[in-house]
C-alpha cells in the first residue's frame, strides 16, 4: 500500500512521534536541559532532539525509524527518512495565513496550524517539510513576544559569526531551549515597573501584535481610559499571566477562572473593588476584539465562569494571607500618620546594608539579626537575658514575620527584600495600615507566621491588654513588661495612643465597633480566644 496524499505521510510521521517514549531509551545523558525538558513538557520532546538532531544517533534513528516503517502497511514509508532527518528545532511567528522562521529568516505556509494558537504567538517547534509543505511536527511551546524576542535576541548574539543553516541549526537544538529556560523571567522583572505603566508601554507586553492593534482602537493611546485599563490590565498580567509566559493573546491557552482562584487564593487583588475593576476590564477588551474575529469568544466563555463565581471568589479573597488584600473598608476609618510605615522603610534600608539572617532551625531571624534591626527601629526587648531570640522583640519579629508571607523578602543566604517592597511602600499611608491590620485581625493570618503556641500566647496577653483598655485608660504602672512591649508596638501601628495614660487611639475605637458590629461577621476578637 503507498501513501495516497501529504497528509497521509504526515499522520504517519506524527505516529511514529508519539511511540518515541516506548521506541527509545535514553542513558543517563549528563544534560541538565534534557531533564528540564523531560520534566515541563513530558518525555517526547526531549527523547526527539536526542534521536533526531544529535548526529552521532543518525544510524541509531535510521534503525529505529526503518524498523517502525517496515512494521507498517505502507510500501514506500522508508522514503519518509529524509524529511525526518532534515526536520529541525526552530522559533516560528505565526500569522493569519503561515509563519516565519525567525532563526532562519523565512517565511513558509504551514499546513497544520495549531488549535489553541494564534496568529501573533511564537512558538518553539520542530519544522518538518513533506512533498514542499512544512508541517509543525510533534509538541511545541507557545511563547509570549516578549519571551520570543528575549531567545532570539540571545540566539542571533551567540551565532554572530557563523552563517547559519540547517545543519548548525539542528546542531544547535539544546543552545535553544538553554536560552528558553535562562530567559523566563525572574521575580525581580515580575514587580511593578513604574515607568512601563506611566508610559503605557506595558500594553505592548501584554498584547501581541494582532490584538496591540485593536486595543489601541478601544482606547486611544495616551487617553484617560488608555491608561485606566492599562493599569487594571497590568495587575492580572504582572501577577498572574507573565509568570505563567502568557499574555491576553494566549487567551486560547487560558482558563480565566482557574486564574482568577489563584490571584484572589493568594491576595493579588487589594480589595474587592480591584477586583471587579480588573474583571470587567478583561471582558471589556474581550467583547471589542470579538466584533473582529470570532474565537475570541473562547475568552468571554471563561470569563462568563468567573463573574457567576464572583461572590465565591470575593469569600476565597478575603480569607487570603498572602499578597495585598486589605478590607476597603477599613481606609475611612484610619487616621495617619504611624511611626510603623517609618519602621517598614528603615528595614528595608537595613536588607541593603547589614547581613540579616534566618536561624536554620527555627526559621526566624538569628539574635545577631533581630539586634540588628531593633537597634536600627529603637525597640528595647521585653526583657534583658544573655541570649536573645526573635520572640524578645515581638514588634520587630511581627513585622519581619509580616513581610516574609507577604512575599516582600525572600530567605536565601541573607534576607534579601523582594522588589515587591519597593511597590509596597509606595502605597498610600493609609492603603498600608489598612493592610496591617487586615493582618492583625486574621486570626489564619496569626496561626501562619507563628507556631500555635505563639499565637495562644500572644492572644492572652492581646486580649488582656484589650480588655483592660475597653473598660477604661490604663496608667503605666498597671502593666506588666510584657504588655507595656506591646503598648510600644500597637502605639506604632496606630491602635493605641501614649500619652500620660494608654487609651485606645480614634483608629482602634472605630476598628473594633467596626469589626464587632452585627452587620460585620469578618472577624470577632473572641476568634483569639
């Protein structure tokens, strides 16, 4: 029987593909690509450039490859060998009507176009040309522009002196997945570029070309409503499509309501506000681009999940102790200013020059480091012993214990504070007390950065100290050493006044009828009982 059409042979081809994992065994190769590879996208991809692109496996291939031919049905299958043989690891830009090779600089008409792709995307595949067709052949990876350009950019550096052809581009498939690997982005570009929004030129990350140009159609550049949306846009981009190497044009590829359980499961909205913003601004974008081509529907679909699951989302949202959530409601009852958003710059400015560190068995800051930073914040211990711990300076630990689950330091050698700092401390005064004492009042917020009897502990002394100071002012002489320490941290964060008495301040008072108003079931001081 011989192959009656390109198809044919195509299918047959991509049969082969797909029993690599069965038909080839591979050594223990020393490559750590390889295993990078095997391990994100499964052992297909990787087992193909060993046997196809690495040429002291070409006789090894051939048997295998003529072994599998003859085992068929199909009399001329063998003269399939060359296209394989001469299939190659390339990036493509897609567009309506075929794609570029960017390596190689030329354009071909594909045959098989990707479902969940579209025209704009980039993607890293095997070409494969049969009968003067090319086809994308086995498992590819779609790439964002921003990713592309990155390993094209680095690729074309590293082969400025050679002339390229398909031979040293075949030779160079592991070059191109180490470029892949070693230009995802890191935390540090995942922060809030200032610049990037005040320009707007975020919008050219977040869209491909395609879909750039229709959103410049919505909103005019440089409008009001251009930036407004870039901003809501930005927040679900930066934190939950770039991470994941896709933009809006990826919507094929995006479950929105999986995303959206995992910005609001983690606090990356501030509040509940943001929330809807952001929401209804994707569905926006989504209605305008789907006047222009149909399967952008696909992403109204997803989204249609999202917003009936609104009110469960907002529950998953305000339970959140990671990221930024704070309860909105809380900023018109907060009066400013409070030496604690002082503190918080201090430490950071601390991070940058002194060497902090975290004990190996107990996860919290060394003596030496919590001396460091009490020194540098002026907090005196609870009391004075030979060896101090973190539990010495319950403020100082607080707000070192706060920043770490906030994801706003990271622990490696040294403490080192994330970039996500910087953004923190440029909200306003009142966004990060707001945020603070959405924290104070979690009681999960509590049993997650302390071990659980930390937390009875300091529960018994909070509820002590509270109600004491709900019956009437207290004089300095009524309180324990331990309770005058946290006097000094509440004072700092806003909850308690100092003055010739401890009293409660106008910010605590209206905090507590808040939260204890039988309008309001969020959060009931008996919770630290």
């Amino acid at each position: 029987m011989k192959f009656e059409n390109t198809i044919e042979k195509y299918n047959f081809l991509e049969t082969f593909y797909y029993i690599l994992d069965d038909f080839v065994q591979v050594n223990d190769t020393g490559n750590s690509i390889y295993y990078q590879i095997s391990d994100i996208f499964g052992p297909l991809l990787p087992k193909s450039l060993v046997l196809l692109d690495i040429q002291k496996n070409e006789s090894a291939f051939k048997e295998r490859f003529l072994y599998f031919a003859n085992m068929s049905l199909f009399d001329d299958a063998d003269v399939l060998l060359e296209s394989l043989t001469n299939s190659y690891i390339t990036v493509l830009e897609l567009f309506e009507k075929g794609a570029e090779d960017r390596l190689l600089g030329k354009s071909i008409k594909l045959s098989n176009f990707p479902e969940d792709v579209s025209p704009g995307e980039f993607l890293i595949c095997r070409v494969l040309e049969i009968d003067g067709e090319y086809f994308i052949y086995g498992d590819y990876i779609p790439m964002t522009f921003l990713h592309a350009e990155a390993v094209i950019d680095e690729f074309n550096r590293l082969h400025t002196l050679e002339t390229l052809d398909l031979k040293q581009l075949k030779h160079s498939s592991y070059d191109l997945f180490m470029l892949y690997f070693a230009s995802i982005l890191d935390e540090n570009l995942l922060s809030v570029d200032v610049d990037l929004f005040a320009t707007g030129a975020i919008s050219t990350l977040m869209f491909n070309s395609p879909e750039l140009s229709l959103y410049m159609q919505m909103s005019s550049f440089g409008s009001e409503k251009f930036f407004n949306s870039t901003e809501l846009l930005g927040i679900f981009y930066m934190r939950i499509l770039l991470p994941q190497n896709n933009n809006y044009s990826s919507f094929k590829r995006i479950n929105f309501y999986e995303c959206f359980t995992t910005a609001v499961e983690n606090g990356y909205f501030k509040n509940e506000s943001e929330l809807f913003a952001v929401l209804e601004t994707v569905i926006d974008v989504y209605k305008f681009f789907s006047r222009f081509r149909d399967d952008y529907k696909l992403a109204l679909s997803s989204l249609k999940e999202v917003k009936q699951n609104i009110f469960n989302l907002i529950r998953t949202l305000k339970k959140s102790t990671n990221g930024f959530y704070y309860d909105e409601n809380l900023l018109n009852l907060i009066e400013t200013p409070h030496r604690v958003v002082s503190d918080l710059e201090k430490i950071e400015e601390i991070l940058g020059i002194e060497s902090i560190v975290e004990s190996r068995t107990t996860a919290a800051l060394t003596s030496k480091s919590i001396q460091i930073l009490s020194d540098a914040l002026e907090v005196n211990p609870i009391k004075k012993v030979t060896n101090y711990t973190a539990y010495h300076f319950p403020y100082v630990d607080f707000l070192y214990r706060f920043l770490k689950l906030k994801g706003l330091v990271k622990v490696y050698d040294e403490v080192i504070p994330t970039t996500l700092l910087d953004h923190f401390l440029n909200f306003e005064e009142e966004e990060i007390l707001a945020l603070i004492y959405t924290s104070i009042f979690n009681v999960d917020f509590l049993n997650k950065i302390y071990p659980p009897i930390k937390v009875k502990e300091f529960s018994t002394i909070f509820n002590s100290l509270f109600k004491k100071l709900k019956v009437s002012e207290i004089n300095f002489d009524e309180l324990t050493q331990e309770e005058l320490h946290f006097v000094e941290g509440f004072s700092r964060i806003g909850l308690i006044d100092i003055d010739r008495v401890v009293k409660f301040s106008n910010t605590a008072m209206a905090i507590l009828n808040y939260y204890n108003s039988p309008t309001n079931n969020i959060v009931s001081l008996n919770d630290y009982r």
